[in-house]
C-alpha cells in the first residue's frame, strides 16, 4: 500500500508539472476570426477579363487567407444593379465592388480622372501615376467622403475607338450622333454636338442592334469579338482617343476594411496589384489575334479616324477638362498632379519609348 500511495503522488506530481508547462510554455493557440464579404460589379456575370479579375481577387484572397476571409462575386444586376455598385458599397450593403471609377462623375466629377482621360497617360503612365505617383493618395482622399478605400486592378491599353454605323469624315458626321460612351469622353462627343450615353456593359449591344444609339465604344478587339459588335455594327474606328490607359478600380466599405486584422489588408492590395499585372497581359496578347480575326473572318472595315477630327476632339477635351476644373476644386487639384506627372513622363517617353518605336516601325 505504502509503495501504491508513494507511486500515485509521484504521478500526481508528474501530470500537473506537465500541465504546467503545457500552460506557461506552449505557445496558445487562438482560432481566427474568418469573414465572409460580397462584392458586387457592373460586369455581366462572368464577364471576360473584367469579371474575371474580380473572380481572380476573390480566389487568390481566399488561398493566400487559408480561407478566412471568402469573397462571393456577383455580377452586375445579380445582386444590385450595375450602376448602383458603388452606393451598395459606399452605404454598407456590401463590402466591395469592382467597376470603372467614370461611372461615378455623378457623384463627384473628379473621379473621372482616375477612369481615363481623353488624350492622357496610356496604361503603362496611369499605372505609374498611380502606385508611384500621386494617383492613389488622391484617390483614397476622394472615395473616403463616400467611405471607400479605392485599388488599381488593372487597365487595358489604348482602346480602339469605336463600333460605328456611319462613317466618320468630318467632325459634322458626330452632330446628331447617339453614342454609348462614358466619363470625360462623352462630354467631348457632347461638345461636338453627339449625344453620350451611359449604360452598363451587358446593355450595349441591344441598345446597338435596336437603334438606342448608333455608336458604342467598349474596350479593344478581344473584348469587342467576345461582345459580337461585329454583327450590329459597319465600321470599327481606331484610335481610342478617348481611352488611351482606362484604370479599372475596386473599392472596398473603409469602416469593414479598417476592421480587418493587418495581414488580410496586405493581402486584399497585393491580389489587386496582381490583378493589374494579369489584366494588361491578357489584353496585350490577344488584341491582334482577334483584330485579325474580326477583319478576315468577319469582314469587319477598319478605319482610322481623320487627322482633322481628333485634332478637333483634343480641342473640345481642353475645353472640357477646363471647364471641370473651374468648378469643381477636387477636379482642379487632381488634374494638376495628373498632368504635372504626364508632362514629366512625356517628356521622358520622348527619348525612351517613342523614340524606339519610331525606328521600330519606320
């Protein structure tokens, strides 16, 4: 009995030393806090390249997270509307959206600028401005009087300009025009007597075989194949004066953001910055493929917009752009960090990139 009582005590002395340093010298080991978010666009669900970069965030978010924070992507009109993404973002209803930031002019002209600017910086330039130029410090200062916080997640190169159902000769040919085409843009074709019209992405190419409008720009020739432009319109115009490096935007609910712990925001900008290196590349490795594609499969007619027509739209856009900035103070200093940063670039695009192409192409 004796040696049993010695045998338990020793036991008993054993387990709770174990204890002890089970308690005071394992680490603890917390479960984290996981999170389920919406994000709402104004793509048709499933749409290429655009609606797949927001199906892209929320997969790589996902795996870079171990799932604790999953994002569900609706398309546009699935959940809300397309064009009421940004005020289902803004009031809480949901915690991110994915869009272009000139649908927004309504609700302040400045954040046209960070959508594109008609005869601005190419997508290269934006992308700069930017993540290393001013461009986001004055984005976040604009989206956070709507309780945003705004992210780059891509752009796609200089647009073509336009599926058109008359020719374009002159700049009398755009007086009476009805032409789907949002931001600054459309204020120039506005100017020069056309009608702009806003409407969401899945609405344009009804609108287009109906008679709504007679013109439509949308993207380039990967996206406008995919889009099936071709069978609704005559004549494919280029260049995309208008969208020379459109920036496409996510933005995140700033009081649901600024609850997540600090590794979950590193992760939601990296997937977005990831996101704008993918978006570029697609669009510049299958542009000239389905441009081929639309000529010779299609017949689609090619042309050129004349030299006198965008050297009278660049006029109407200084006058456009001058006109904006007058009114609205936002707008004035956006638009004078823009383009102090354009001249500094152009400048060095001048003997770098330009130059080089030139004797590229000669």
């Amino acid at each position: 009995m004796m040696k049993r009582r010695e045998f338990l005590k020793k036991a008993a002395v054993t387990t709770a030393a174990a204890g002890a340093a089970l308690s005071f010298g394992a680490p603890a080991v917390h479960a984290k806090k996981r999170y389920l978010w919406k994000m709402v666009t104004t793509w048709p669900p499933h749409f290429p390249v655009f609606g797949e970069s927001a199906e892209f965030i929320a997969k790589w978010v996902e795996k870079m997270s171990d799932g604790r924070l999953k994002i569900q992507v609706y398309g546009g009109g699935e959940l809300v509307p397309p064009l009421q993404a940004f005020d289902a973002v803004s009031g809480g209803m949901v915690e991110m959206g994915h869009a272009c930031a000139y649908y927004w002019a309504g609700k302040a002209p400045a954040t046209q600028f960070f959508g594109a600017v008609p005869f601005g910086l190419n997508s290269q330039q934006m992308t700069s401005w930017i993540l290393a130029g001013d461009g986001h410090k004055l984005w976040s200062e604009l989206y956070s009087n709507f309780n945003l916080v705004p992210f780059l997640v891509g752009t796609c190169g200089v647009q073509m300009g336009g599926w058109f159902n008359k020719e374009i000769n002159t700049i009398n040919d755009v007086k009476g025009l009805k032409m789907r085409i949002p931001g600054l843009g459309g204020k120039v074709i506005a100017k020069a007597g056309g009608t702009a019209v806003l409407s969401a992405g899945g609405e344009i190419y009804t609108n287009l075989e109906r008679g709504v409008i007679d013109a439509t720009e949308w993207v380039g020739p990967y996206h406008d194949y995919k889009m099936g432009f071709y069978k609704v319109a005559k004549y494919y115009y280029y260049p995309g004066w208008h969208e020379p490096g459109t920036a496409i935007e996510m933005f995140v609910n700033k009081k649901a953001y600024e609850k997540l712990p600090t590794d979950l925001k590193e992760i939601i900008k990296y997937a977005a910055q990831s996101s704008a290196a993918w978006m570029l590349s697609e669009f510049e490795a299958k542009n000239n493929y389905y441009l081929q594609k639309l000529i010779k499969e299609h017949n689609v007619k090619l042309k050129k917009f004349p030299t006198d027509v965008l050297k009278t739209f660049k006029k109407y856009t200084e006058e456009v752009l001058d006109e904006i900035t007058t009114k609205d103070p936002m707008s004035k200093k956006v638009y004078e960090n823009y383009k102090a940063f354009q001249k500094n670039i152009v400048d060095w695009d001048k003997i770098s990139e330009f130059a080089y192409l030139s004797v590229l192409y000669s």
